[in-house]
C-alpha cells in the first residue's frame, strides 16, 4: 500500500509527498515477529533505529516522491525516513537497508 498525496511537515515547510509504510517493505523482507527494533542504514554510512512498537503506533513512513516526482538526491533519494514526532536526525536521508533484531 502505498500513502499518495501525504502531507510531509518538516522544517522547510508542508510537502505534498508518497512514502511507504515501513510494515509494507517487512513484509517483503519476511521480518521475523519476534523483532523488536528496527536499524536503518543509508548510503553515507549513517544509521538509526526505532523500536517497532513506535514505528507502527506512530504512522512512520519511508518517503519515495515530494512534489509528485521521485525524491531528488539532495532531499534522500531512494527513500527518507518520515519520522514526524521525533528530532531531524531520526529522519535518515538515502536510506538503503534495514536491519531488526
């Protein structure tokens, strides 16, 4: 399922955007029901993690489109984490991976 026409707030301002529900990508990825915590990885190296209970009670998404076109490099093209109640550095641009355990 994907989330069109979402409305992103963030520090720069209300963007209409599409993004995934995290949940979509573990069922793909068979996440095991015993995970507890999710680690996302991206492309510069960098890493974060949400507990699993937060991710889905919270409506976090992973952001593919802003504006109607895929997310440019600049703003975390292939994805970006959209975490709305947490602090900038949770919202992890070019997110690659994740990992559970």
């Amino acid at each position: 399922m994907y989330y069109s026409r979402r409305v992103f707030i963030g520090v720069n301002g209300v963007l209409p955007g599409s993004a995934i529900p995290p949940e979509d990508l573990w069922k793909e990825a068979d996440v095991l029901p015993a995970a507890r915590i999710i680690i996302f990885y991206a492309h510069d190296g960098y890493s974060t993690s949400l507990p699993l209970t937060h991710i889905i009670d919270n409506d976090i998404l992973m952001a593919h489109k802003m504006n109607g076109i895929t997310l440019p490099v600049e703003r975390g093209f292939p994805f970006q984490l959209v975490a709305e109640d947490k602090w900038g550095y949770k919202w992890i641009k070019w997110t690659t991976g994740f990992t559970t355990y």
